[in-house]
C-alpha cells in the first residue's frame, strides 16, 4: 500500500490526470469508432466487442 493522502491523491489529479485528459483523450473522442462507459465495466459493450473479435478471428 502506497498510504497516501486523500489530498495528496486529489492534488496529483488535479496537477496531472485531468488535464492531460482534457488535452489528449477529449478531443480525439469524436474520432472514436467506439466508447464504453463507466471505464470498461460495462458488461454490454464488452460483450459486444468480444463477439465482434471472435467473429473475425473465425471467420
């Protein structure tokens, strides 16, 4: 366990991780062939990607 703070963990998302989102991953999103929400816990959409992979590997 890296015991960090609540703090210290919201300051580096903060510094960081927010915005090298908004920088990189936002603006290319309209290009997407596809998004899963809820950050790839979504069991739909993972089914419906494994079916498409499976499909062109067997055909």
């Amino acid at each position: 366990m890296r015991k960090r703070t609540f703090d210290s963990v919201k300051k580096q998302y903060l510094a960081a991780v927010k915005p090298m989102h908004q920088q990189f991953v936002e603006p290319t999103k309209n290009r997407a062939d596809i998004i899963i929400p809820n950050g790839g816990l979504n069991k739909i959409a993972n089914d419906l990607i494994i079916k498409k992979i499976k499909y062109h590997l067997f055909e």
